[in-house]
C-alpha cells in the first residue's frame, strides 16, 4: 500500500512492526488539512504530505479514494471486501484497519 518504511503493506499478509491503536469502524476518515493523494509521473499514485511523499501500492489509492469524509471504515471495508471478494474478508478488514491506522499515526487522516 505505501513504500515508507514503518507503513503496513495492507492486503498483503505483512505484519506491523509497532502497536497502533485502531480505529473504530463506526469513524468517517478523510484526508488530513495538507494532504492529497496525487499521480507522479515516475512513481504512480502517491500521497503528498506536507513535508513528505508516500507512494502508494495495491490497493492503497482505491483505499484512500474511498476515505472521503462521507463513508465509515465499516462502509469502506465493505466495499473492499465486495470488489476483492476472492479475498478473506476478516483479512481485508484487519489491513484495512492497520492501514487508516498508520496514515492516522503520520497525520495523513483524519477521523470524525
């Protein structure tokens, strides 16, 4: 989902290497004041962060498109889990989570 080191690669089986504390199902992510998920010529999707870059893999953009401030995570899981449905949906849901988690952590989203 994003090559910075610290960041979960979501949906692919990779562990956390800290303790975060997840978010609850029922909060409203949204991108954070100063970050917007944009496409780079050289790298591909990426998400711009007021002093960094992430780049984004799999399915880190189509995540990150559905985090718009009108969905819950429990909406945004559900999608996922519908447009990957030959994936195992509690593994989905556990990515999911690790995922908003992290970019939470690094100020990239924001939860109502």
């Amino acid at each position: 989902m994003c090559s910075q080191v610290g960041l979960p690669r979501a949906l692919s089986g990779r562990q956390l290497t800290k303790v975060m504390t997840e978010p609850a199902t029922t909060h409203v992510p949204r991108l954070a004041a100063g970050c917007r998920m944009t496409q780079s010529a050289d790298l591909g999707p990426v998400l711009l962060l007021p002093e960094s870059m992430l780049r984004l893999t799999g399915p880190g953009p189509r995540i990150l498109e559905l985090c718009d401030g009108t969905r819950t995570l429990a909406d945004v899981i559900a999608a996922l889990q519908s447009e990957f449905s030959a994936a195992d949906p509690a593994m989905i849901q556990r990515e999911v989570l690790a995922f908003v988690a992290s970019l939470n952590e690094r100020r990239a989203l924001d939860f109502t």
